[in-house]
C-alpha cells in the first residue's frame, strides 16, 4: 500500500483520520479535475467527452456495488438520492417506514418527516441499542402498511456496520423495500448490492470515493425502478432515441429511461464526474477486498491500542460491528458536533495539538481511516493518547 499512500499529499504533516468525513483526494483526481477546468477555461472539449467521463464513473461505481451501469442514476449527493427514491414511491396516507433516527445522520430522517407532512406516512422509529441498529426491533416494527426500511450499512456516529443482510432478508419477507444509506461505506468496505440484498443505495463521492462534493449515485434494482415514475424529471431521465435531448416533444409522452436512469436529471456535475471517474479507476485497480483489508485492520489496530490504554472505545474490542471508523466516548451523547465529557474535549484538543486531524459526532472523537493511511498513523495516534492518559 505504500505506493497507493504515495499518491496522497495530503498524509505529509498531519495524520489524517478524517474520511468520514471527506477523504483526502489523490493526485491523479485532482490533475483530472484540473484538466477539466482547463477545457472549460480554453474553450475546448465537448459534451460528449463531459458526458463520457460521467458514464465511466456510473459504470465503475455500479461494478463496485455489483450492479448493472443501468441501475445507477448520477445525483448530487447522498440526500438527493435518497429524497429521489423516497418521494417517487407511490405513497398512500397511513403507509409506514421504518427507521432508526438516532443511528441515521440528518439527511436520511428530514425526508421522512416531510413525507409525513406532505403525503400522510407514518414514521416509524425504532430506538438503537447500543449505538447501533437493532435488526430484531426494526424487523418488529414492520407491518403489512410499511413499504419501505431504511438503515445505514455503517452509521455516521458511531460508525458501526448494520447487518444490512438481515434487514432485507426480514423486510423482504414482509413485503417492504429496503433503502441504505451508504455514505460511509462505498470505497470503504465492500458493499454488494447483491449480497446485501438491499433495493436502493445511495452515496457520494467526497468521503472514501476520493474525490469531489457535489457528486453522488442512487442505485435502484432494475425491477424495482421500472415500477416507479420519478418524482423529478429531466431530459437525461427520459429514452429519447435517436433523438436529440434539446429537442423538447410536445405530445406528452414520458419515455421514462431504462432502470434507474430515469433519476437522471439534467446536465450533470461534470468536474465532479471527471474525477470521481478517476478515482473509481484507482479503487478498481487496488480492488475493494485489498481496500476493506488495509482499513478494517487499521482500524482494529487503532481500537486495540486505545482500549489497552483504559480508554471507552464505543463497541469494545474489534468484533463483526467494526468497518473503519473508531469512536471513543459514549454514543448518542452531545449533539451533532459536540461531546458533553470535558475530559473527551481535552483529549481532542490534545490530539489535535499533536497534528491528527479528526470529527467530534455526537458525543464521540470519530477517528476514520482511509486506503491512505498506514500503521505510522495510528502508532501515532495512540502514542499521542498514551500521553494524554498518563498525563491525568
Ligand atoms: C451516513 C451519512 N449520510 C449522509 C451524509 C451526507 O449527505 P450528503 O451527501 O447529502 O450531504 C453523511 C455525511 O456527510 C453521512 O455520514
């Protein structure tokens, strides 16, 4: 992995632990950024290359996911994508989701309170236990009105794995769809829609994609898309033929676009695309399974070293709940970006001191680790604990 941390600038100086919330971005991306804007400065390139760049980057995220490229529709973020499946549902006053709000981070519970108020659903929350999703108590709180269950495959705070598996298997056999929230884990972990089993996914590209905000994909199972009509339409959600998509019809027609394509809106985040293509290929090259190795192992180090030093990492020791995020602290305390225990505070202080770049999320130090980081980057984090502890 030494080669891949190469390409990283962003790892000299600072240990950075913070692809949880956005990655470091590697060189190659950001020299594809740069030749985009180029183009754009000097006038040149063309439509069909912006839009080349954006099916690369549909196709390799879809064969990451185990997808099919038909499957993926290009969004702007992960709320996007989530907002665009939810509201094209076909909703009907009294139906359910089934949700746990405490786990989930903001963008995938305001939706569903809109929901209610707009369309007469009911919310269904089920409590966390444990700082992480209770498969048992979502699957009890589905009932024959519940059409959809939403989780996330690893949550933002504490950064715990949701046995996704088993939602689908329960949700399917009760009849509703599953959505998962993948903001933390494509890039990161491998995530299969296949074997997660899940019908829809959504996610963006400035966390363990690599690359730039302003960029995501909502994946939709092909039969599951084709069942539904769009809340939102555009020209490149529709079939047109050979037909130019500047040429509007007038005769009504809705040639809704194969699979989840028809999510497609208009003119794409073609900066973001052009680098979130590149760094797709990058990923590619390394392969997923190498990526999940290098980063859970990290992060079992991490967790390890900070446990043998007496502090509270949530979840105790490394077991089947860690992906690639570490938290110490108490989950679920503080609010979004603040921790209640003045000792935690100091300790972030005094990490931060030390040069570790990090997240406080709900009432944890959020520690991340990214394809770039390397055994030097925890050995140092706990090192820096170490002194922080005996210090006191
Ligand atoms: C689980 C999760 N969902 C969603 C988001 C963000 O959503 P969006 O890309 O829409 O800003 C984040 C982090 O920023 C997240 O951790």
């Amino acid at each position: 992995m030494n080669e891949i941390r190469a390409l990283f600038p962003g790892v000299q100086g600072q240990v950075y632990l913070d692809v949880a919330l956005r990655g470091l971005v590697p060189t190659p991306v950001a020299e594809a950024a740069q030749a985009h804007l180029r183009e754009r400065v000097m006038g040149s390139g063309d439509k069909a290359d912006f839009q080349g760049h954006v099916e690369r980057a549909r196709s390799r995220l879809a064969s990451l996911l185990g997808a099919s490229a038909d499957e993926v529709a290009v969004t702007k973020n992960v709320s996007e994508g989530l907002n665009l499946f939810a509201s094209s549902l076909p909703w009907e006053r009294g139906d359910n989701v089934v949700i746990c709000p405490e786990v989930e981070h903001p963008n995938n519970v305001f939706l569903w309170y809109n929901l209610r108020a707009t369309r007469g659903i009911e919310v269904r929350a089920v409590p966390p236990t444990g700082g992480t999703i209770d498969v048992g108590s979502i699957l009890e709180a589905i009932d024959r009105r519940t059409r959809v269950v939403t989780v996330p495959h690893v949550s933002f705070s504490p950064g715990f794995r949701t046995d996704v598996r088993a939602v689908s298997d329960g949700a399917r056999a009760r009849g509703a769809l599953v959505l998962v929230d993948a903001a933390q884990s494509v890039g990161a972990i491998r995530t299969d829609v296949e074997d997660l089993g899940v019908d829809a996914l959504a996610v963006a590209t400035q966390k363990a994609l690599l690359s730039l905000y302003g960029l995501g994909f909502l994946y939709v199972r092909r039969e599951v898309a084709e069942a539904l009509r769009p809340s939102h339409v555009a020209r490149y959600g529709m079939d047109l033929g050979t037909e130019s998509g500047e040429t509007a019809r007038s005769d009504g027609a809705l040639p809704y676009a194969a699979g989840a394509r028809r999510f497609d809106l208009g003119n794409f985040n073609y900066l973001g695309a052009r680098a979130a293509a590149t760094a797709l290929d990058l990923l590619h090259e390394i392969g997923i399974g190498r990526v999940e190795e290098h980063v859970r192992g990290l992060a079992a180090r991490l967790a390890e070293g900070l446990l043998r030093l007496g502090l509270p990492v949530v979840g105790g020791p490394p077991g089947q709940h860690l992906a690639h995020i570490v938290a110490v602290g108490r989950a679920g305390e503080g609010h979004h970006d603040t921790v209640d225990d003045p000792a935690l505070a100091d300790l972030y202080r005094h990490l931060t001191d030390g040069g570790v770049r990090l997240s406080v999320r709900k009432g944890v130090l959020r520690m991340s680790i990214g394809v770039y980081n390397d055994a030097s980057d925890v050995d140092h984090v706990v090192e820096l604990a170490r002194q922080w502890v005996s210090s006191r």
